[in-house]
C-alpha cells in the first residue's frame, strides 16, 4: 500500500504543478496586456501596441491549454493508479495510453476554466484596436 500511496503522491503533484502553471499564465496574460494598454496609452494612443496584445495573449491560451491538457491526462493516471493492486505499481508516469480516452488538445482551448478568460481579454484587445485605431 505505500508504494501505491507515493505513486498517487507524485501524480498529484504533477497535476498541482500543471494547475498552478495555468494560474501564473492567466496572471502573466493580465500583467503584460495591462502593461502594453498603459504604454499605448503614453505614446498617446498608438494602436500599434494595443495589437501587440493578441500575440501573448493568444500564445498563453495555447500554452494554458496544453497544461489544462496534460492535467486531464494525469487524472487519467492517477484514477489508473488507484485501481492497481500494490504489486503491480511501478510508479510509471507515461501517459500515452490514456490519449484515447482524453479529449484532444483542442478541446482545451475552450474548455469551461480557459475560455471565460481568454476570450474575453482577446475581445477587449480588438475592440480597444478597433477604438484607438
């Protein structure tokens, strides 16, 4: 039973780690396009830096995507582990044979924690474009 005990363990901090990496990427998402609205706003009003916005933007989504992705596959894992009898751990943590029952990647992107955020900075960077422009 221990073995089993340290395999869900290390599971669960990966599915931690993944979670606490979409966290800093919503907070890095909001810093840099405050901070690229705040120097359009200095060099008054140049539109050019509002656009600039959408390219973090939408790589964190991507990136934030892949990490809400590889979480669903750890649960996967984890839920595996929990069924196995205590001899047979052997505290893998490949989670290829789990792809089949995970939805794609894609799904993420407009999954139910990504989607409220992201597209709604996303339409505020167009609509500031379109407004400055």
């Amino acid at each position: 039973m221990e073995s089993k005990i340290r395999h869900l363990e290390m599971i669960q901090n990966v599915i931690s780690r993944m979670n606490s990496n979409s966290f800093l990427l919503k907070g890095w998402t909001v810093t840099i396009v405050v901070a690229l609205f705040a120097f359009a706003n200095i060099k008054d009003m140049d539109s050019n830096f509002i656009v600039l916005a959408i390219i973090p933007t939408l790589f964190f989504w991507g990136l934030d995507a892949f990490f809400i992705h590889q979480e669903w596959l750890f649960v996967k894992l984890y839920e595996f582990v929990i069924t196995q009898n205590d001899e047979d751990i052997n505290f893998s943590m490949k989670t290829t044979p789990f792809k089949s029952e995970v939805k794609k990647w894609t799904y993420a992107l407009l999954s139910k924690t990504i989607l409220p955020f992201y597209l709604p900075v996303t339409v505020l960077i167009i609509v500031a474009y379109i407004w400055y422009r």
